[in-house]
C-alpha cells in the first residue's frame, strides 16, 4: 500500500487528521468533505496513494466503485437528499485541488442548495 508523506488523504488514512468516517474496509474510506458544499459532501478514496483516474489501478476502481452504491443508499438514508451527484475532478485543469483520487459524493436537496 503506497503512501504519499505530504498527502493530506494519506494522513487522514493513517489517522494523524481527524476525520469523520462514512465507510471504511481493507482498500477504501470515505468520510465527510471538510468544505461541505451540501449537507453530506462525502469523499470515497483508496487506501492506496493514486493520484487520479490517470493513474488510478483498474481492480482499485473496480472495488471502490463496487461500494458506491451502499455509500450514496447510506447517505440518502442519513440526509434525506432528493438526488446525489458523484463527482470526480482528474487534473489542475480539471479542478483537482487533492492529489489522492477521490469521488465526491454531493447530495442534492433543491435548485437552491449550493452547487451547480
Ligand atoms: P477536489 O477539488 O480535489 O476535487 O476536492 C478536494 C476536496 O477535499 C475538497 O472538496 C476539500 O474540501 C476537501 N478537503 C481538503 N482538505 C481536507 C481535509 O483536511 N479534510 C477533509 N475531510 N476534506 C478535505
Ligand atoms: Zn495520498
């Protein structure tokens, strides 16, 4: 399992930055977006440092994306959204602000709630 010492996702791994898990197992974690864009911004990373889907590995996809689908059902549970956008910014270009791949999950309540 790789690990980037300058990573803030790799320390939020490790634990040495608090976070407040969603889910956790063997190869992935997905805890709630410091920024909160809507009420249950969740992040879902590996556990393994891959910088984007450029380099993301295909059976770490297939397994992080295999726990997509639990992960939005438990926040629609928690939240109560009327729809979800899964996002994923690739690139400086593209918006990536975090070099450690990760998939927002952005519940969605109105028109009016904050993101576009
Ligand atoms: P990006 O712009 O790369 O797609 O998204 C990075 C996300 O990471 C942003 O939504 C930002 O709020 C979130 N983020 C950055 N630093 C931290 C942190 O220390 N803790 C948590 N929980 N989220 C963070
Ligand atoms: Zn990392």
């Amino acid at each position: 399992m790789s690990h980037s010492p300058d990573c803030i996702f790799c320390k939020i791994i490790g634990g040495e930055i608090p976070s407040a898990t969603v889910y956790e197992d063997e190869h992935v974690v997905a805890f709630m977006d410091i920024g909160q864009v809507t009420k249950g911004h969740t992040l879902l990373i590996p556990k393994d440092h891959q910088e984007n889907i450029f380099e993301l590995e295909e059976e770490t996809a297939a397994h992080l994306f295999s726990t997509a689908p639990k992960i939005a059902r438990a926040l629609r549970k928690e939240f109560q959204p009327k729809g979800m956008n899964l996002v994923n910014n690739n690139g400086k270009a593209a918006s990536q602000s975090v070099f450690h791949y990760h998939l927002h999950f952005i519940p969605r309540y109105d028109e009016n709630d904050g993101f576009q």
